[in-house]
C-alpha cells in the first residue's frame, strides 16, 4: 500500500480549508496537515512538516516571487499550486505551475493533484539524475589529476595501465560533467577541489 501523499494548505478561509480537506481525503490518497491561514511562517512550516505538495491561495504572498523562490529553495521538488477562486495578476499566476480553481469539479481537483505529483516526482528524478551525472569516479578523479599535471593521454593510459581510448572516454565524461574543457581550467577544478 502507498504512503499517504501529505498536503499543506496555506488558505485565510477555514470554510475553503475544511471543504478542500474532506474532497482530498474521500480519495484516500491524502493525509491533508493542520492549515496555515496566512503566508508569513510557511517556510518554516515546509522545513518543519516536510510535505509532498503544498496548495497556497496566491494573495496570501505579499512579493509573490521572492516568497515562491523561499518555498521552492525549501522544498526544491515539492509541487506548489495556486488554489484560485478571486482575481490574481496574471503575471502572479505565471509563477505557478499547477493551479486549481475553485469552481473545478471533484474529478478534476484529484486530475490536477495526480498532475502536479507527477511533475514533483518527474522532477525528484531529474535532480537525482543530475547528482547522479555530475559526481566523478575514482577512476576520472584518477585521469582528472594526471591531465592537470600536464601529462598527455598516452602518458596517462601507460601510468594507470588502461588504453589510450579508455582515457580519451574518461576526458570527454570529465569535461561533460566539469563543464570544463582547457587542460589549465581543469587545474583550477582539481586544485579547488583538493585533488592535487
């Protein structure tokens, strides 16, 4: 059995929190936390409840982009989405990915939350991805240090007894993950680094 999806509401109506948690929790699928009913400690809260997607009334946000960017820097690959039921900038609205109005119909309240959980844990993989993708091996950290004492890849493959191509293979891995491909950059790198 799954885990219960934990949800956040950050809504000044108590009337518009209790309806949204008794539809979400028919479902089965949603453990919905204890409400905020202003923006002013949501933060915290997200650091402290650690939950899988947030639903925030947009004029709760005073500077709607600095106080996205503080949630998001807090839960990097949790969903926010905008629940809208009055008039919000459109320029405000952009800031979100997912939104959900209030007028919407049950089916299409879970639709949009299945929607926005995809795209959280489409993004959990990309950042995994990412760390995955960006870390050396032993074995190109062991390259990465001979290339930035000078030696050349003939050099190389005769010192760690691997083929010329192999160290060739392992150059090409080492700039695509450094981003960086002169010979006295990846000195810099290495030596930032403590490598050397």
């Amino acid at each position: 059995m799954k885990p219960l999806i934990s949800v956040l509401i950050a809504e000044p109506s108590e009337i518009i929190c209790e309806g949204l948690k008794a539809l979400l929790q028919t479902s089965g699928k949603y453990n919905i936390l204890a409400p905020l009913h202003d923006a002013t400690s949501v933060t915290e809260r997200l650091a402290a409840a650690r939950p899988d997607l947030l639903i925030i009334n947009p004029s709760l946000l005073t500077s709607p982009r600095q106080q996205l960017a503080a949630i998001v820097q807090t839960r990097p690959t949790m969903p926010v989405m905008a629940l809208v039921y009055q008039y919000i900038e459109s320029s405000t609205l952009a800031l979100f990915q997912h939104s959900i109005d209030i007028r919407c119909t049950y089916s299409t309240l879970i639709s949009q939350m299945q929607s926005a959980m995809e795209s959280g844990e489409r993004r959990t993989e990309n950042e995994d991805r990412k760390a995955e993708n960006y870390e050396l091996s032993e074995r190109e950290t062991d390259v990465l240090v001979l290339v930035a004492k000078g030696l050349s890849s003939k050099e190389i493959a005769d010192k760690l007894n691997i083929s010329v191509h192999t160290v060739n293979s392992h150059r090409k891995n080492i700039t695509h993950k450094t981003g960086i491909k002169s010979v006295a950059g990846l000195a810099v790198y290495a030596m930032i680094h403590n490598l050397m």
